[in-house]
C-alpha cells in the first residue's frame, strides 16, 4: 500500500506540473476544463428531478399548465447546459491540439538542442519516444479529459449522498458496499488487462515490423531471389497466435468481469426495488417521483464511482507519460554551450587547429581518431582521404561539434571551438553529409532550408546552375515551386540518386558560409559528372575554406593539401604531387584506383 500511494504522488506531482505549465501559457483552456465540470456535474441533477417532478404532476392531477411550466423550465435549462456542455468541450478539444502542438515543438526542440552524442544513447532515445507518447496517443488531452471526469463525478457523488442521505442508513450502506465491490473487481481487471497488454507489446513491435516488409517493396528482391515468402510466412503466423493467445485471456477477463457486474447489478437493483417499493405501496411514506429520483441517484452514484476508478486508473497511468515527458524535456547538455560570439565572420581569417584529438564513440572500445594534430589554413582547400571506416567523417564531425574530442581539443584562431556560441559557430559551415536529408516540401525550400527571411530567387537559380540541376528543373511545370516525393504532396516529383545529391549541394552552395565541408559529395555521380561538379566548384571555394573527403581519390588534384587518415590516425600530409613521389600509402591508393579505370 506504501509502496501504491508513493508512486502515485510521484505521477500526480507531474500531472500537477503539466497543469502548472499550462497556467501559465494556457489559461483559456484550464478556465473551459473549470467550466465543462461545473456542466457536467449540473447535468445529471437537473435530468433527475425533471423525471421527478414530472412524474409527481402527472400522478398527483396538477394542472397542465403548471405541468408544462415546469417541464419546458426544465428542458429549457437542459438543452442550454447540454449545449454549452458540447461546445465547452469542442472548445477544450481544439485548444488540446494547440497544446499538442506546443508540446511536439517543446520535444523537437530539446533534441536539436542537446548535444548530438546523447541521442546515440539508447535511454535517450527511449525517453524521447516516451515522450512524443504524450502527443502521439493524445496522453495530454487524455490527462484532461480524465481529471474532468474525475472532479465532476465527484461533485456529482457528493450531491448524490446528500440525496440518499434521507433513507435508512443501511441501504446507503449496502449500496455503497456493492458499488465498491463492483468497482474493485473492474479495477483488478484492468490492472491484469494492462499487463496482458504490457506483455504483448514486444510482439506487436515485431508484427509491425512484418507489415513495414510487406509495405516496402525495395525487400521484394531478397524475398524472391531467396525465396523467402514461406518462411517470413511461418514467423509471422507464429507472432499472430501469440498475439492470439494475448486477446483469448483478455476476453477471458472481460468474461469474468461482466459476470461480477451483472451479478452486482442484479443485488443492487433487488435492495433498490424492494426497498423503495416497500416505501411507497407500504409505508406510503414517497411519491412515485421520489421513487424515481432515488432511483436515478443510486444509478448514477453506482456510474459515478465507476467513472471515478476508471479515472484515477487513467490519470495514474498518464501521470507516468508525463514524467517521461519532463524528463526529456529537462535533460542537459553534457558539453559546455560557449558564450563567446563570433562578429563579421565573412570576413574573418579562420584558422582550425586539432591538438592531440582522440575519439572513441559511445559504447565502443576501440578510439575512431587518435592523436590527430592538424591545422586547417583560413581559405585552402583541404582533402580528407582513407579507406573506409579511417576516421574521416568522424574527423568532420568533431570540427562541427557534433561531438566533442575524448582527448585533446579544437581551435579557432586560437580559441577553444567550446567557448564559441553554438549556433554562431555552425553559421560558418555549409556542408553536405555522406547521409544528407532532403525534405518532403518545395525545392525552392530545400535550397534555402526553409529560411525565415525572403529567398534570394536568382541566388536560389545561380546555386542550382553550379550543382547541375537546372536541366531537370527546366523540365518541371512549376520550377523551383515543385515539391519533391509524394509524402507532403501527392504532385511532387522522385528525384534520382544524383539529383538528390545535387540539391543537398545547390543547398550547401545558397547558405554561402566561409566553410565548405563536401563528404563524399558525389559519391551518387558518374566520374564524368563528378568531374564537372569539381571543376564548379573550383570557382565557387576560390575565396572559402573547403574540406572534402572522397573515396575517388582523382578529386585530390583540385585541392592544395591531403590528409591521409588511416586506422584513426593521420600517415601523410601533402599536395597530390608531393604524395605520389613519396610513393607511400596514398600512392598506392591511388595507383590502384587508377589501374580500376585503366582496366574499365
């Protein structure tokens, strides 16, 4: 029981802190849940003593005037309660969604504004999910709707004792012994229905990961050249009498729980009759109208209790959503923000040095880099080349404070990279990811990256022109206005491998930053195209930092200096030239791949 009581404080502290939150961004909307509970806890009353009152006129030869009199009063206050009942709660359920909205933005912007490291975390990342949770499953307007019942059936529970308090105490007793009874046993359904269902969540995972292959049809080709379908067909059936045996105990307990419920019902509504039959055809001590409000009463003191536990159940459990939502919301950076702000970096030198910079990436042994010493000249262009898995990219991400160095640190012009503003330091990169993402919207904002401000549209053309896409943009009937993919728009238009990877270029190319990082950018590209690219943008890094990393090491020759990783350390530093007369590992990469174009 301790244990119970503890752990539900600790979720309604978050419920209470939602609700704070709430106060103090969303008053409207807490003013229309104070107002949907005083509706609904006059509902009920006023429907019980229409029926009374009504019954009592027809039984006791009123007149019909005074009998309509009260009848439309009290249809009349019905249909004005029941009508700004609905658009109370039409209006709780639109302001619920902006709030839905605030709470995704809160979450997006926690994860892009904690350090890149922390979401290779699997906590985290966990977390996080929990947390979108809260909006994905309408946890919040759920949490809403809850405490609405729970407060008004409440009111309602109390104004119904009140009634009930004139009969003999031990009906009320009875009453309330049954009514409880009924709802401990719904109560430990549910509890056991949840865990049933808890259980049965790693199999439903695996079901939707069955439904993702059948829906994506790029696995098609494995499928039928190995002939899979039979056995993919087998797992699956296995995972759907799983879930089978999961839905047969569930029923079992429904089974069991409605039994106990008519059981219950059926005692209840005995004493009622009986009792409130001997009343009136006995003692002569109620009217038939009395008969019926007591009637309605103890109904509705049986459905407001029942309300009430189902209620608390959901407002426990959403309590627990909302702790994972503040608990992602208020994680903290590991690694320093930095103040320092960098002024009129366009036409600031830059001057990056790594001092002895290791790395190793979370839950792994082995370092990525180790002891790199380099110094990357304000406006050369530098050369980042090994074999896969060298460290290369891993070398870019440090340099964007993707992650920060194990061991050692990185300067500008002499200033620990840590100490400079964040967003003020990624303001000096355009960069194109081996990786990059495109998004679902126009390309016009692709190129721009959906900037706030008003696009350049000649700039946005002249940036397509240098990565070699205005050809295909030429072909498009609504220009750099089309959308791309059929996810945001069913209009918008595939984009091939290169084409994508052109636009993630023209993208790098508008955002005019004095750093230019290229990883593997035409990786998509034939050597032809790729050729054309490098020659492009000869002309556009004339005046910027560019680094590339490129597995075809024929792009080198473009570039005043090479850093040869290999193992996650630096082996050779130089020209193209310089390079191939040491004859070393660089040659040898490069003669071999060479001699595979020579051989074609």
């Amino acid at each position: 029981m301790k244990k119970f009581i503890l752990e539900f404080r600790q979720k309604m502290i978050y419920v209470g802190r939602m609700f704070r939150v709430l106060w103090s961004n969303d008053r409207i909307f807490l003013l229309f849940i104070l107002l949907d509970i005083v509706l609904s806890s006059i509902s009920p009353f006023i429907q019980m003593f229409l029926v009374k009152h009504s019954i009592n006129m027809l039984t006791n030869g009123e007149q019909f005037s005074h009998y309509l009199t009260i009848v439309l009063a009290l249809l009349v206050s019905m249909f004005i309660v029941t009508f700004l009942q609905s658009l109370v709660s039409t209006k709780s359920g639109v302001l619920g969604n902006m709030i839905g909205d605030k709470l995704f933005r809160n979450i997006f912007n926690k994860t892009m504004e904690i350090d890149y490291e922390m979401l290779l975390d699997k906590d985290i990342l966990e977390k996080r999910q929990l947390a979108m949770q809260v909006i994905e499953q309408g946890r919040f307007n759920n949490l809403a709707g809850n405490f609405k019942q729970f407060i008004s059936n409440a009111i309602v529970l109390i104004g119904v004792v009140y009634l009930l308090s004139s009969i003999e105490f031990w009906i009320l007793l009875i009453v309330v012994g049954i009514v409880v009874m009924n709802s401990f046993s719904t109560s430990t359904r549910k509890k056991a229905e949840r865990t049933i269902y808890t259980d049965s969540v790693p199999v439903n995972h695996k079901i939707e990961y069955f439904w993702s292959i059948n829906s994506d049809f790029s696995y098609g080709k494995e499928i039928r050249t190995y002939d899979m379908q039979d056995s993919l067909n087998e797992i699956h059936h296995g995972l759907t009498k799983t879930i089978q045996n999961y839905v047969e105990k569930v029923f079992s307990l429904q089974l069991k729980g409605n039994m106990i419920f008519l059981i219950t019902n059926l005692c209840l509504n005995s004493v009622i009759y009986l009792f409130l039959g001997y009343k009136i055809l006995v003692k002569k001590l109620i009217s038939v109208g009395d008969f019926s409000l007591y009637l309605n009463a103890i109904t509705t003191f049986n459905n407001s209790v029942q309300v009430m536990i189902a209620s608390y159940i959901d407002i426990s459990n959403n309590g627990q959503y909302l702790k994972d939502y503040f608990d992602f919301i208020e994680l903290k950076s590991k690694y320093s923000e930095g103040k320092k702000s960098i002024a009129n970096h366009e036409d600031l030198p830059m001057e990056f040095v790594f001092e002895n910079v290791s790395f190793t990436y979370p839950y792994q042994s082995e370092p990525s880099l180790r002891n790199i010493n380099l110094t990357i000249r304000n406006k050369e262009r530098l050369s980042i080349v090994g074999e896969n898995g060298a460290g290369k990219t891993t070398l870019v991400k440090l340099l964007l404070r993707l992650y920060e160095p194990t061991e050692g640190r990185i300067l500008l012009n002499g200033v620990d990279i840590k100490e400079i503003d964040y967003k003020d330091y990624l303001k000096l990169f355009s960069t194109v990811f081996q990786d990059f993402k495109l998004f679902a919207f126009r390309i016009l904002d692709n190129v721009t990256a959906l900037a706030n401000n008003t696009p350049d549209l000649a700039g946005v053309q002249k940036c397509l022109d240098k990565a070699g896409l205005s050809s295909k943009i030429s072909t498009l009937d609504k220009g750099i206005e089309t959308y791309i993919y059929k996810i945001y728009e069913e209009d918008g238009v595939e984009l091939s491998g290169g084409e994508a990877q052109k636009l993630a270029i023209a993208r790098a190319l508008y955002k005019d930053a004095p750093v230019v990082i290229l990883d593997e950018p035409t990786a998509a590209l034939d050597p032809k195209a790729e050729y054309d690219i490098y020659l492009k943008f000869l002309s556009l890094v004339d005046s910027k930092t560019s680094i590339f990393i490129s597995h075809r090491l024929s792009s080198t020759k473009f570039c005043d200096r090479i850093v040869v990783l290999r193992d996650g350390q630096i082996v050779e530093l130089g020209s193209h030239s310089e390079l191939l007369a040491q004859k070393g590992y660089y040659a040898e990469l490069f003669n071999m791949q060479a001699q595979f174009y020579l051989d074609e």
